[in-house]
C-alpha cells in the first residue's frame, strides 16, 4: 500500500485545510485526528478538554496514531501537539512520511480566527499564549527533517512545495532522522541513500531561495557536485559552483578570505544560502565562512566522508586551522540541516573510509560498547554503524550543547591526535592521528588506575583490524607536545585530557603528568 502523508505543525500553519486539497488533487482519503478523535468520542475536542482535561485528550491522540500507523495511502492532518510524543511519532512514522509545516509568530497571529475553538488559548492574552506555546514547543517542530515553511506563501504554493517535497522524499528508503539539540539553532541530520538527489524540494520547501553557493573540493565534485547542481536548479535555485583544493591545506584564513570574494561575485545575499559538499575540511571551511559572512547566512551541510557522517557534521562547530594549530578560529554556527547521501561513500577512497572508523571506534568508546564490538567482528553494516556513532555524539552534545562539560569527552583520541597530525605536517590523517591518539590515552589511563590493564591492547587490536596504523614514524616527542598544548582544549594553561575508563565510559577534565604523556607517546612510537 502506498505510504501515508502526515501533515504536522504548529496551530495556524495549515494542516487541515492542505491536507484536504492534496486528499482531493491524489484522490485519497484525508484523515483529520481531532475529527477521528471527535467521531468516537461522540463529542468535539472542545468538549473533551473542558469536560475530561488535557490527558484525556492526549490518551486519545496516542489511540488515534496507533490507528493510524499502517501505510493506507491516507492523508493524515495531526493536532498541533499530537506529535509533541515521541511515541505518537514513531508511530505515525510506520505508516509513512511526516512534513511539518511551519509559520512565523507574526503569520501565526494573523492567520488565528480572533474567537474560538482552540482550547489551549483559552483565557489570558492571545498573543502571548500563542508566543509561549510556539516557544516551548519549536524545538520538536524544527526536528522533524521535512519542513514547508508557510510564512508568506498562499496555500496553492505551500501545496506545491508540499507535493514536490512528498513526490521527491517518498521516493527514499526510509532515511533516518536525528537532532542535534543547540536550543534555538538546533538542526536535523538525515542519513540515507539517495538524499543529494532531493534537496532541491526540501531546501525550497524550507523557504530557502534565490543563490546558492555550492562549495566543495575537486574530488567530490568530480562524483557528486552534478547531481546537486542538478537538484538544486530544478527547484529553481541559482547555484553557483565554489571548488577548492581537496585537503586540509585548504582549512585556511587565505582560503576562506578568497571565498567570501568568489561569494561577492557570485552575488550571495543574506538571502541566499551555502551548501558545503564534501568531507569535514569541506564542512569547517564552509560552515566558519557561513557563520562569519555578512554576519552570517544559513548553510546545509552535505556530509560526502564517513568521518564527516559520523562526527564533523554534528554539533554545530565550524573553524579553520592557524599555522600553530588546528581549528584555531571558529565559530558555532549550526547548519539549517545535514544531510549524509551513504551513496556518497562508493566514491569515498579506501584509507578514507578507514580514517573515518576511527572517530566510529571513539564514538563507541564513548557511549556504545555494542557498536565498538560491531567494528571488532567486522560489521559491514554501514548504515547501522553510521547511525548508532551519529547518536553517541548527538547524546552527549544533547547534554552540553556549547562545550561547558560533559562534551569534552568527545575529545577522547583527540588530545594526543591533533598533536601527532599537526607534528606529521598533516602527513598523517586526522582519522589514523586520532586512532593512535587512542591507543595512547588509553596507555595513560592504564598508567592512571582510571582503566584496567589490557584495555589499550584491546583498543590496539581494535584499530590494526580495520587497517589503520597503530604507530607513527618518528616524529620529536617535543614538537608533538608543544602543538598538543597549543591545541585549544585546555584550561588556563593546563591541557586536560578525555580518558577511557573502559568500552563506553571516559573520564573528562583529566590532568596528566608530563612524563606520562611522553612515555605513551614513546610507547606508540616505531623508533628510528
Ligand atoms: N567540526 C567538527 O566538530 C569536527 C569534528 C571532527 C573532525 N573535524 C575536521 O574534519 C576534518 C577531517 O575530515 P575528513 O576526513 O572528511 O577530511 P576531508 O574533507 O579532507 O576529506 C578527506 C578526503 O576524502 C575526499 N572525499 C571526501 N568525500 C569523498 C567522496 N564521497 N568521494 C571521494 N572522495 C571524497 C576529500 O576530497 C579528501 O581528499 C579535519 O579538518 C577535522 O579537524 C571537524
Ligand atoms: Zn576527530
């Protein structure tokens, strides 16, 4: 049977009456929750609040989704907070796809009938009941990946965008959805296979419109930059082609001042948005150019690399490298969404793909010991290894969204990694750094009682097995712990370090004795 179309959103954005007409232009049948609710509860949803309270009500909403989770080919208009449950939505999700339509405040208060039938405005000030609501309430809105911005579009356009959107995604094989939790500026990330070839409709239903600056480096473009190209000018974006040179020699200041040139010229506005294709150096130049041209303007990151899939793309850090070190300069500045093509990753080189698994061997070391073991027996479970590191990171991010605590344990690998790869002049991958930075904080924390003996053997074995290197050539012990310290994750002087307690568990804000650090750095050391 063909999936469902379920329309979700705040109160005013128009579920109800676009439900309806897309129902009549498909010839299926429209389902509106509050009237399904209304029809068996033998009295209208008014009623239902005034008489039995908002739980009531909720308990039969969460009847009606169950209801309404088979794929039937219904068109499905939802309450305004029937999808505020995770349970609701999952099982609406079942039957089929979920777009969210969305307005801003000012739209909102105009399109309200000034009396009426809406329960939960009842008393007060209208329009500050109505701010309140939309306040506490548009986090979830904006975590669902498929949104029709309503604001200023007449319903025969928000249909438009709506059918192209439901014509293009429901093409796709289910992708899965995550959110990256920043409070205001949260996004959604979406992996799947064949998402490149949609995101003219999900940007242009997003309200994105107008120039586009596609900027990516002259490896991806070569695969992929047609395909978005492609999709972007269907939808009538005018795309504007950015290449830069392929690796992290590009994560400059000179390059990203020789971008904001080629974005002038190419006439980006405020308006317009960038669109980074590529891996993490291609995401951090181009989210750090976003987040500081004309003051900002929104951008979409299109993860092509699985170290980029996995960790780069999430959590809303952008930044260049100084000649002292790495990601120097940046900036917070979440992209609208991002978006993980896996067919991207049948381009991506072999030593790639491996650099990319030792940020999944963190991500496992941090909070998924059953992921580190899928990676230790060899899964090739692509999508299910992506999808269970994406939300390691997204949780501890969830927790500590702008770096005040618990996120350092993202860190783990990376205090003695970013010193070997910028001590290796970038030889080393930043993934096959961050392999041996593991290897070697996980000496310390043997040497620190914090982990049992045998687990760097463990982790060791670990990392030699998907092909990554687990000694460096000889680099000076002195370069690598000057550029460890002038790395920026340290307090007042003091690097701290992330360290492994065991599979899934890591001990943050760790001070660690100078001659320890050498002795593990000499211990992952092939001597001359
Ligand atoms: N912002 C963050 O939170 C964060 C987190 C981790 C890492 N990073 C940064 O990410 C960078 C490393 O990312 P990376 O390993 O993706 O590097 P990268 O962007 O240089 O990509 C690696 C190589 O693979 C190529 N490539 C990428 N996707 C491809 C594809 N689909 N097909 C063919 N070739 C492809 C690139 O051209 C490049 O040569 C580092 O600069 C690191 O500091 C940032
Ligand atoms: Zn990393």
């Amino acid at each position: 049977m063909e999936p469902n179309l379920i329309l979700t959103g705040f109160m005013g954005t128009g579920k109800t009456t676009v439900g309806r007409l897309i129902a009549q232009r498909l010839d299926r049948q429209f389902v509106d929750t509050d009237q399904w609710i209304g029809d068996r509860a033998g009295k209208t949803v008014q009623q239902i609040f005034a008489e039995e309270g908002e739980d009531r009500f909720r308990a039969w909403e969460a009847e009606a989704c169950e209801a309404l989770s088979e794929p039937q080919g219904l068109i499905i208009a939802t309450g305004g907070w029937t999808l505020g449950s995770q349970n609701n939505r999952e099982a609406l999700q079942r039957g089929g796809c979920v777009i969210c339509l969305w307005a801003e405040l000012d739209e909102i208060l105009k399109r309200l009938p000034q009396t009426g039938e809406r329960p939960l405005l009842a008393g007060g000030d209208r329009e500050v009941r109505v701010r309140e609501l939309l306040q506490k309430r548009s986090e979830v809105y904006r975590s669902f990946a498929w949104q029709v911005d309503t604001t200023k579009r007449d319903v025969a356009e928000v249909l438009l965008h709506v059918m192209a959107l439901y014509g293009s995604v429901s093409q796709l094989n289910d992708p899965d959805t995550f959110y990256v939790p920043m409070g205001e500026r949260g996004n959604a990330v979406l992996l799947g296979a064949g998402l490149l070839d949609s995101l003219g409709p999900v940007l242009s239903a997003r309200g994105l419109r107008g120039t586009v600056a596609l900027i990516s480096d002259s490896n991806v473009i070569e695969h992929h930059g047609e395909r978005v190209f492609r999709s972007l000018a269907l939808s009538g974006f005018e795309v504007r082609p950015v290449r830069v040179p392929a690796g992290e020699e590009s994560k400059t200041l000179e390059m990203a001042g020789g971008l904001y040139e080629q974005l002038v010229q190419g006439g980006l506005e405020r308006s317009g948005v960038i669109v980074a294709l590529g891996g993490g150096v291609i995401g951090d130049l181009s989210g750090f150019v976003a987040a500081t041209y004309l003051r900002g303007v929104p951008w979409v990151n299109c993860a092509t690399s699985l170290l980029a899939m996995v960790d780069a793309s999430l959590g809303g850090k952008t930044g260049v490298d100084l000649p002292s070190g790495k990601n120097l300069v940046g900036a917070f500045h979440p992209p609208l969404l991002t978006v993980s093509d896996l067919t991207t990753l049948h381009t991506l080189p072999e030593r790639e793909f491996q650099a990319g698994l030792a940020e999944v061997i963190k991500a496992g070391l941090i909070g998924d010991a059953e992921l580190f073991e899928m990676i230790e027996s060899g899964s090739t479970e692509v999508q299910e290894i992506i999808r269970r590191s994406i939300k390691v990171k997204v949780d501890v991010v969830r927790e500590d969204p702008f770096e005040r605590g618990r996120r350092a344990a993202l860190n783990l690998g990376h205090t003695i990694g970013h010193g070997l790869e910028a001590a290796s002049q970038f030889l080393l991958r930043h993934g096959e750094a961050i392999g041996i930075g593991l290897i070697a904080e996980a000496k310390i924390a043997e040497r620190l009682n914090l982990a049992s003996r045998g687990l760097s053997e463990h982790i060791e074995a670990v990392i030699a097995k998907v092909g990554l290197p687990t000694r460096y050539a000889y680099l000076e012990t002195d370069a690598i712990v000057r550029l460890m310290r002038s790395d920026k994750k340290k307090q007042l002087g003091r690097l701290k370090f992330a360290l492994p307690r065991g599979i899934g568990d890591v001990a943050i804000g760790v001070d660690v004795p100078d001659e320890l650090i050498r002795e593990a750095l000499e211990a992952v050391c092939d001597a001359p």
